[in-house]
C-alpha cells in the first residue's frame, strides 16, 4: 500500500490544512460466490490493496472531494448534495453521504481526498473500499462511532440506491469488518460472523485474467434474476423458503422440473455452493487444507459450469494452476464474468507459482497478467 504519508501531503498541500486519515480495504473471496444476496454464507478475507481517505473540516460551505487517481475535483454546498448518480467516479463518496444524510448525520463542509490502489474492474471490490472509507472518515470527522456491520450495511445502500449495482453485502461487510490474517465466514441472513485463521505458511496469489468486471453488467444482473425466479418457484411449494439460503438439494430435486433450466443450474449452484462455504469454514479451521483447496476446486466447477459465471480466460487460468508446485486450491473469485482467481499456495512456494502461472497464461492467452501475492489484512481503520 503506498504511504498514507504522501496522501496526507498532498491534502494539506491542496486545501492547507491537516487531516485525518483512514484506509478501508479491497477483498478477496475465498469461497461463496453469489450467495450474498440469496442470504447465504461467504468467506473474504480483506487484502492489503485500499482506498485511503484524508478528511479535513472546512469553512466555506462546500463539500470538496479530490480523487488523487483521477486528478479530478467536485465541489457542491453541503446543504445542496446531489440526490442522484451522475455516471462519475464521485457517485460512490456522494452516495455513502446521501444514505448518511437519509439517517440524520448532518454532512458538514468538508474536504475529502481519496487514493486507491484495489485495481479497477478485477472483481476485488475497489467501490466497497471506496464507500467504505468514505463512510468511515465522515463519521471519523463527526466524531461518531458505529459497529462495523451496520457501517456494511450502509454502504451497501450507497451502492444499491444510488450507484444503482444491485449487489449484495459481501463486499461492504468485509472491508468494513476484515482482520488482518484471518478469513471471515459470514452468514449474510443476520451478519454473525466467525474469523477463520489462514495459517503463517499460506500465501493469496491473486492473479487477474485482465478480463474486466462489473457488478453493474448485464451477467450478475441476469444471474440475480435467475436465482429469485428459481427461489420464487421453490417458495410456491415451499412458502418458509424466503432465499435459496432456505433451500436444500432436495427440493431443487421434487420441484426442479418447474424451473426453466438456466435458473435451476444457477439455483444448484447457490444451494450446494451454501453447503460448500461452511464446510470450507470447518476445513480452515481444523487446519485441512487439502479439504478447503478440494471445496475451492469444486466451487470453482459449479461457478463455470452451474452458474456459467465464470469466461475462458478464468477457466484457463484455474487449469493452468492445477498441477503447480505448492497450489492448495484456486478459483474464480468475486462477481463473475472476469476478474481474478485466488490461488491458496504455500508461501514458500508462492514466488516461483506466481511466475509460472503468469508464463503459463501469457503463453495460452496472449494476455499478460497481473499477480499478486497478498495478505489478509485489517479492515476500515483510521491511520492517524
Ligand atoms: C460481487 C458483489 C457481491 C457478491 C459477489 C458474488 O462482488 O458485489 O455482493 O454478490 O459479486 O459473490
């Protein structure tokens, strides 16, 4: 992560005045892939590529945000903030402040700097950290305090109600609530949570296909649909099933021939990728990696295959690290459709995996990817 230092000499070179300072996390998911929103388990971890924020009081009136990444600068009275999404990187500080002023915080005159460095568009959730630490540094300069949860849960609307993705809690949750070394295991139903260790000689190699992502596309769009239609069939025999996080294999078997074929595979895959995430849970904590890297292989299978959200370049890359010295288990992880994969290696053996997977891939695809070697990181905090 670069030095919260340099953030902090630019804000008080650009509006002269110290700031606090705060950093909120990226993602990675080890396992549970669209779950979320089918109120069901996921296990991130937090990894150390955030957005940093630098938040300062001011007396003029405005509320002043600066994107250090974009070199860009918007300006509006506090008393005036817009109501709706422009299509502009400045949606995702203006939605977080638009959910806090719906709840009754007062937004004060403010300069805001932010810098990231979670890479765009890679499914590792570089807008949650940005809402997060936006939400984070304004409450910060109010002086209030709130529990992580529930800071998830506003910043999600953010992104629901005004950015306008309908994405589900995963990613807000654990930039919000990560620690550094250990895996989270969230029931999405009531947001309990248990921390899974990842053992000292584990590495995340997170490698980015360089095929880009979105939640707002069309894919995770389609895909959320198809989940509720199947869900909505099931609930007509079954009325106590309000989620797929309700549903069990068994009634996708009595009642599938109902369900028009697309949305039954992307309903078995929420329903068994469910019963995957706790077990992989079970298999960190026991300290059976062999078990957690064969759930992760079978995850990644119904993710391609059920869910069909994975692409070519994902499932070349999940292949190409199979028979790879060190390799615990890999996957797609986040949104679909692109992005990353997340490789469990063992970290002496991480350096010489990452190398060889970039030549494998570049070879295969063309494509030259980007990969790191991360760690599992503390969420939202303040820096100074
Ligand atoms: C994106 C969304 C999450 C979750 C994942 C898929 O990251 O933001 O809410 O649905 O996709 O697991």
């Amino acid at each position: 992560m670069k030095d919260p230092a340099a953030l902090h000499t630019w804000h008080k070179g650009r509006y002269h005045t110290s700031a606090q300072l705060y950093a909120a996390p990226g993602r990675v998911n080890l396992i549970g892939e669209h779950t979320d929103y089918a109120e069901g388990f996921v296990m991130p971890a937090a990894i150390d590529f955030a957005t940093l924020a630098a938040i300062s009081p001011r007396a003029d009136g405005q509320v002043v945000i600066y994107a250090e990444n974009f070199a860009e600068e918007v300006a509006f009275p506090a008393d005036a903030l817009p109501a709706v999404r422009a299509g502009h990187w400045s949606d995702y500080p203006l939605g977080v402040m638009a959910v806090l002023a719906g709840e009754g915080y007062e937004i004060p005159p403010l300069s805001l700097s932010l810098w990231g460095d979670v890479p765009l568009g890679s499914g590792l959730s570089s807008s949650a950290a940005v809402e997060v630490a936006t939400a984070t540094a304004i409450l910060g300069l109010l002086g209030v305090g709130i529990p992580g949860p529930q800071l998830a849960r506003l910043c999600l609307r953010a992104e629901n109600e005004f950015v306008g993705a309908n994405c589900g809690i995963m990613d807000q949750f654990i930039s919000a609530n990560g620690k550094a070394d250990h895996a989270l295991l969230l029931d999405c139903r009531d947001l309990s949570f248990r921390l899974a260790p990842i053992p000292e000689d584990v590495a995340l190699v997170i490698a980015n296909t360089m095929v880009k992502h979105s939640v707002a596309g069309a894919g995770y769009t389609t895909r959320r649909a198809e989940v509720e239609q199947a869900c909505a069939i099931l609930a007509a025999h079954r009325p106590e099933i309000k989620f797929l996080r309700d549903a069990t294999v068994a009634d996708l078997e009595a009642w599938g021939h109902e369900i028009p074929p697309n949305s039954l595979k992307r309903a078995r895959h929420v329903v068994t990728e469910n019963m995957r995430t706790v077990a992989a849970a079970g298999a960190l904590l026991r300290g059976d990696l062999t078990g957690l890297g064969r759930l992760m292989h079978e995850a990644h299978l119904s993710y391609s295959r059920d869910f069909e959200g994975s692409c070519a370049e994902a499932d070349t890359m999940v292949a190409l690290a199979q028979d790879l010295p060190g390799l615990i288990g890999a996957r797609l992880t986040g949104g679909g459709f692109g992005g990353c994969t997340i490789n469990l290696v063992e970290k002496d053996y991480a350096a010489a995996f990452a190398a060889a997977l970039r030549e494998r891939y570049r070879q295969a695809t063309g494509i030259n990817p980007e990969i790191h070697i991360c760690h599992a990181s503390a969420g939202a905090h303040q820096i100074v």
